[in-house]
C-alpha cells in the first residue's frame, strides 16, 4: 500500500512539473508574439513618420531586447516581415542605420523552409548593391545573420544569386568573392560533414569564370 501512494505522489509530482513547464512555454510563446506585433507597430509607425527619432529609438531597445525568435506571423502574408520591409528597405540605403538591421535579423529567426519572402527582399537589395557598394554592405548584414538557418536549396539559391551579381558587374572582386563564401556554405550545407570540397571549389570557380564576360578574341 505505502509503495502504491509513494508512486502516485511521484506520478503527481511528475504530472505537476510538466504542467509548469508547459504553461511557462505557452507564456513564453505569448510574451515574444505580443513583442513581435509591438516591433512591426514602430516599423509601421516608423515607415509613417520615417524621421521621428523617438519610434526609432523605441524600434532600436526593442529590437537589441530579448529576442523574439520564429513565429509564424512572421512569414505569413502581410505579417511581420512584410510589416517592416519597407522601413529595411530605407535602413539598407543608409549605413548609418545598418545596426538596425542587423539588430532585426538578430532579433527574429527566419528557420530553414521558411525564408521565401526574406531571400526575395534580398535579390532586390544585391540587385542595387552590384552598383552602389552601401547596399552591398547592407546584403552582406543581412546574409551573414540568415545563412546560417537557411536550408541546402535556400543557400544554393543566394549563390546562385550572387552569381549573377558577378555577372551583372563584369566581374567586380567584390562579389567574386561574395560568391566564394556563400558557394562554400551553400556546398558544405549539402555535404555530410558539413564542409565544402576540393572538387566543390573548382566548380565555384568555374562559376565565376563562366560569368564573367571574356573580350572577343582578334581570330
């Protein structure tokens, strides 16, 4: 008899404990959904009023606070990201907003699968940085920070983009080597131990070249 109270005392324990725990995780989930939805306010607010200091000073705690992480509203059609795209699109022109836009996609998580929407707004912003090297610099804060999450054909996609960036330019070292480091994340995410090989790297090579425009020969 002592042995079947004892195990149900351990089970209501166990019972108990789990039940915390999930509830903690419910209220998690809910406190970093209530701070997305208060960070895509100031970047609607802020895309109203784009010089009022005090919403970006407001948008800047917010984003370097505690971080938000994936949720769902942040991919789906007009959610977050489609919220605050614009005002991204303005950090992007203006270096001295590019810590805001590192500090966004340190703040939000954009998991592998679910990246669609943000590899989009990025062809837009490479398309402008073959020319202009601030919006090249901002392309490279946002994609260092997504990468990493982005799955083996999302991160083939960006080298693919890359590549014609390389193309677009007639070969501009800048984005040579852009197209080095993500082709090597790109083949290492589609390699069982994680790294590029030699062969790998005399196929990025042959990329590049192949997109660089060769001058008519004299013959």
């Amino acid at each position: 008899m002592g042995c079947a109270v004892m195990l149900l005392i351990v089970i209501g324990v166990i019972i108990a404990v789990v039940a915390r725990s999930l509830a903690s995780a419910k209220e998690d989930r809910a406190n970093r959904a209530d701070r997305g939805q208060q960070i895509a306010t100031l970047f609607r607010r802020l895309e109203r009023q784009p010089d009022d200091d005090r919403i970006e000073r407001s948008l800047f705690e917010m984003l370097a606070g505690e971080p938000v992480g994936y949720d769902e509203q942040l991919v789906v059609p007009g959610g977050w990201f489609h919220t605050a795209r614009p005002v991204l699109s303005a950090f992007a022109r203006d270096p001295k907003h590019h810590s805001l836009l590192a500090w966004f996609f340190t703040c939000f998580a954009f998991p592998a699968g679910q990246q669609s929407d943000v590899l989009s707004w990025l062809q837009e912003i490479l398309a402008a940085g073959v020319t202009d090297p601030i919006m090249f610099s901002a392309y490279r804060t946002a994609v260092d920070r997504l990468i990493s999450n982005s799955a083996a054909s999302e991160a083939m996609w960006l080298y693919q983009r890359i590549l014609d960036g390389v193309s677009q330019s007639a070969g501009d070292p800048r984005l040579k080597a852009e197209a080095l480091r993500i082709g090597r994340i790109a083949h290492a995410k589609g390699r069982a131990d994680g790294r590029a090989t030699v062969y790998d790297e005399e196929a990025m090579a042959n990329d590049i070249a192949a997109r660089i425009p060769q001058p008519p020969s004299r013959f």
